[in-house]
C-alpha cells in the first residue's frame, strides 16, 4: 500500500483546481496550425469558433444539466448583430464582440425565466421552439437580416486598427483562439467557484437543491444568460471572420451540431467539447472532402461508435483508461518478482 | 396544554388539509413542536407522516391552514426560504449528489447558508472557512477519513449520515428526519441514532421511525398519525399505554401477518 497522508481538506480540493500538465499541452498545440499547417487556419479559426460555442453548451448541459436543443438562436442573435453593426457603419471588431455578447446575454436572461421552470423533455422542446422561433423571426424581418440571402456588406475593420484579416486566416485563427482561451479561463473560474459546485450540485440532483436552501432557478438564470452570452461572442467571431451570415447561423442543423460536438468529446469536462469539436470539424472537413453528398452517414457512424463504446465521450474514455492504468500501478507490488 | 403552550414553540401547524383528488393525506392537522424536545411521529404506512414534513417544509402547499415556524407564518414562503430560516428535513429514501464528495455536498449546503454560492469569480479553496465548516460536521458524523469519495461510493450507512450532515450544514432550528435510520441494521441504526441524539440542543428534531425500541429510547414525545389527522400526542409511557394506538398497530400487525 502507498501511503497516503490525509492532509485536511483542502489539499485534495486545491489539487482538482490546478492546472495540469496535459492542459498547459493542450493549449500549447493549439499553436500548431501556424506552424503545421498554415494552410488550413481557416478551418482551424471555424474550430475554435465551434469549440467557444461547445464551450457554451457545456456550461448548461455538461455542468447543469440543462439540455438544449435550441442553443443556436443565441449563436445567431450574436451572429446577426456583429453583422449588423458592421454593416451600418461599425467594423471595429472587438467592440462588435462586446456589443453581440451583451445582445445574446439579453436574450439569454429573458428566456432564462422560461428555462428555470423546467426539466428534461419539456427542456427540450423549449428550447427546440425558441431556436425555431427565432429562424422564422430572422426569416420574416428580411428587411433587417437579409433573409434567405443573408446579410451582405459585412466588412470588419483591422484587429486593434492595424492588422488585417487576411485570406490565410493567420488574423482570423488568432483571434479566435484568443478569444476562446480568454472565455475558457474564464469558464474554468467558475467551474472552480462555489457557484460552479452548486451548478454541479443542480446537474445531480436538482430537487435536493431548494432543502439545502439554494436557490436553484436564480442559479440556473445566471449560468443560462453567461452560457447565452459566451454563445454569442462564437455568433460574432463566425460573422467577423467570415463576412458572412445567413439564417443557418440560426439553425436547427447548427443547435444539433454543437450537440453532437459536445458527446462526441464528453460532457462535463470542459476540455471534451473542444475535443469534440475539434474530432466534429476535421472530419467533417475531410468526410465532405470525400463525398460532400454523404459525409452525414459518417458522422452518425461516429457518433454512434462513441456513444456505444465511450459512453463518457472522447475525453471520458481517455480519462477511464487513464484511471485504469494508474490504478494499475499502484496494485502493482513495489518489488516486482521477476 | 398550557405546559407546553409556555415553552417557546418552535414549528406548529394550524388546522393544516391536503387533499390528493379525493384521498385525505392531511386532516386538520394542528401540531406544536417546543423549543429542544426529540420528537417522534410514529402511524401505520399511508398514515401521511411523510406528506407532514413536505407540507412543513414547503414541497407542498397545503389547502388549507398555516404553518408557523416561531412567530413567523411560513405557508407562502418556498421550500429555500425555510431552510434559510432554519427549518430543514433528510429523506427518507437517499436524494444526495452522486458525483459530488461527501465534502463537496456538505460545502455546497455551507456556502448556500452563507451566501457565498453566487459567487463566480472567486475559486471554492479561497472559503476555507466554509470548508473547515463542512469537514467539522462531516467529522462529528465520523464521515471525515470518507470525505473525498464520491457519494456514490460511501456505504449505505455513511450514505445515511451524510443526508444529515447536509441537514446540519443548514444550521438547522427544527430538524424534520424522515426515517433516518430507514435501510440500515439495528446496530448500526443504534449509531445514527446515537448521533442524533447527541445533537445541540438548541435544535428541535422531529423524526419518523418505525422502530418502537428507536422511538422509546430516543423520543421525549411521541405523535401519533393515523389517516391523515393526529390520533394523540405524548409521552413514549403515554403512548404505549394507549389503547387506540395499540389497536391501530394491532390491526396493522395483523394485516401484515396475514399477508
């Protein structure tokens, strides 16, 4: 046996808030692209956007155990107002960042009245309606959005008023992924805090919540409106690097995506839904680059393989092997026989 | 009556109904807990003792009546607002965090009472007030050397203390246990039984139970509840010596040996 020295309580709680060695790894290889692959920065800057919008999705489902299935109208009223204030006159784009996020956060915090009162399937089909909802509000106001066509004339001016967005996507990927880290640090803080251990505390057992006093539903507001907010600022990264929206920003398809991304990589664990939306993106790039008529039937292969046999996602399944060759070792004697 | 009505009353309901459809499960229930005694509810199954402590609590609203908590009228008030006022109750069957430690639990319910679990922006470890808290009761209820398990993980029995600990960690004025010892053996049962006994004083604890020997030991009043409404109240002597309560049990009995 090893000996394990008990050390109060909260030394085992300190260690689950560092940050290990495989993150600082992770975030290190998010470099990579410039240097292995500057051909593709624009698809790396269309994952990162996708993993800041997993990133939302996580925060609800993954931590509290808010399903949704309509969480692109957020990504697209974020989507839909960078472009906007673009097109009437206003580029800069850190300021069309802030100005979408507040956007969606409105958004997310009037709805969030809605969303507290409810569970599971009622949840679903809330939010099922609301996403489609907002598409069939976006696709009757053409005269604000565009409609069909989507919204033309977006032009984003340089990053910090000198350095252009370029066709490479070198200014797009930078900029997303630093807008990613920045809200992936800030959502590891909350995931930390004691708000971050009642939202846990909602995922598992929601009705025990109110007779330990908390107050579940003002909980799940807030968490509901950062997630609607952090949803919004993918919307406008999507927009300001792409020139482009139209209503799938908005979409059914784009709230399932992000779904399917996040139990790919494993919910609840932060890292999964960028995982996932990594393993998502690139095969989706590459199936379509086969046949782009069939690469759907290779993402439901995938995702049913995962499921069936990761039922934790990606990163789940990583985590268990992990543990199960850890604990490996330590059955181990110390002085093996042979 | 007049004995009891001049010690300071902790928890009383007032002619307190409930009604499913057209089953009585509260009828003019009318209960006054002093301040301090170890109370217990005792009444054949459907007799509504369980119903009782959702109703006080605020799981639901009845149809008539008041509850009073102190002074105060709590019938409007949600089921956090009480425990915030300090009435809290344990399930009878475990409802605990499975993926949370039992620390993690007890913190959780700590930083709730404090008011601290809105805060996002600080990291848990900086509490370590609220922390230290939650490892004390956890201690008290010899859970410590367990704490960081997940709760899924603890044994039955420690799953048991650990609804309590939740309890405790809301600074409880009246506790309400619903079979605490519910699925755990005698000996054990002696144990739980035993903490709760040696609880504050200060706390008025009303707890369901089954077990004659259980209520006799740890109960200094006894309140007996049969389909719906209070058949008597008082003391373990009293109550055994009663005819209705024996008959009630004795019909129950039979029915039991029967099957």
């Amino acid at each position: 046996m090893t000996t394990q020295t008990i050390s109060g309580p909260h030394a085992v709680l300190q260690a689950q808030a560092r940050w290990r060695t495989a993150e600082i790894a992770f975030w290190l290889a998010t470099l990579l692209p410039f240097v292995l692959a500057p051909d593709y920065l624009v698809l790396a800057s269309q994952v990162a956007i996708a993993a800041l919008f997993v990133l939302s999705l996580d925060l609800i489902l993954g931590f509290s155990g808010i399903i949704s299935l309509g969480h692109a109208a957020y990504f697209g009223v974020g989507a839909y107002t960078a472009g906007l204030i673009s097109v009437h006159g206003w580029g800069e784009p850190l300021s069309g960042l802030v100005i979408a996020g507040t956007a969606s956060g409105i958004l997310g915090y009037v709805t969030s009245f809605i969303i507290a009162r409810f569970r599971h399937l009622a949840l679903i089909m809330i939010t099922l309606g609301l996403g489609l909802l907002l598409q069939e509000a976006a696709n009757a106001a053409s005269w604000l959005t565009g409609g069909f066509d989507g919204l033309q004339g977006i032009h984003t001016w340089p990053l910090f008023g000198r350095i252009d967005f370029d066709l490479y996507g070198y200014t797009a990927y930078s900029y997303a992924l630093a807008v990613l880290f920045v809200v992936f640090v800030a959502a590891r803080r909350i995931i930390h805090s004691p708000f971050g251990l009642a939202l846990r505390g909602i995922r598992e057992n929601g009705a025990r919540m109110p007779a330990i006093g908390a107050p579940t539903h003002s909980h799940i507001r807030t968490i509901y409106t950062i997630a609607a907010v952090i949803a919004g600022l993918a919307g406008a990264l999507l927009s300001q690097t792409t020139a482009t929206v139209s209503l799938e920003a908005l979409g059914f398809q784009r709230s399932a995506d992000v779904l399917v991304m996040l139990i790919l990589g494993g919910a609840g664990r932060l890292y999964g839904g960028l995982i996932g939306a990594v393993v998502y993106m690139v095969a989706r790039d590459q199936f379509s680059g086969l046949n782009p008529q069939f690469w759907y039937f290779w993402i439901g292969l995938l995702l049913i393989g995962v499921v069936m046999f990761l039922p934790n996602g990606i990163l789940g399944g990583l985590a268990f092997a992990a543990e199960r060759l850890k604990s490996a070792a330590r059955k181990r004697p110390p002085v093996s026989a042979p | 009556m007049s004995a009891t009505a001049a010690r300071m009353t902790a928890l009383s309901t007032r002619g307190v109904n409930k009604r499913f459809g057209s089953l009585v499960v509260a009828a003019d229930v009318e209960i006054d807990l002093p301040a301090g005694v170890r109370y217990a509810l005792i009444g054949p199954n459907g007799a509504g003792k369980t119903t009782l402590i959702n109703l006080m609590t605020g799981m639901l609203r009845p149809d008539a009546g008041h509850i009073l908590l102190g002074d105060d009228d709590i019938t409007a008030l949600p089921p956090q607002a009480r425990v915030r006022r300090g009435l809290v109750r344990t399930y009878q069957i475990n409802s605990l965090f499975p993926y949370l430690s039992a620390l993690e639990s007890v913190t959780l319910a700590v930083c709730e009472r404090r008011g601290v679990a809105r805060t996002w922006w600080r990291p848990l470890t900086a509490y370590r007030d609220e922390v230290d808290e939650a490892y004390g009761i956890l201690g008290t209820l010899n859970l410590a050397a367990v704490c960081h398990r997940p709760t899924r993980e603890l044994a039955y029995g420690q799953q048991r203390l650990l609804e309590i600990a939740l309890a405790l960690a809301a600074r409880p004025k009246v506790l309400l246990l619903d079979e605490p010892a519910a699925g755990v053996p005698r000996d054990e049962s002696n144990d739980l039984f035993a903490a709760i006994a040696g609880l504050s004083r200060d706390i008025t604890v009303l707890f369901i139970e089954h077990d004659m020997e259980l209520v006799f030991r740890f109960a200094s009043r006894v309140i007996v509840m049969v389909g719906g409404g209070v058949l008597t109240e008082g003391t373990p002597a009293e109550i055994a010596a009663d005819e209705r309560v024996r008959a009630v049990y004795l019909g129950e009995r039979q029915r039991v040996g029967a099957r």
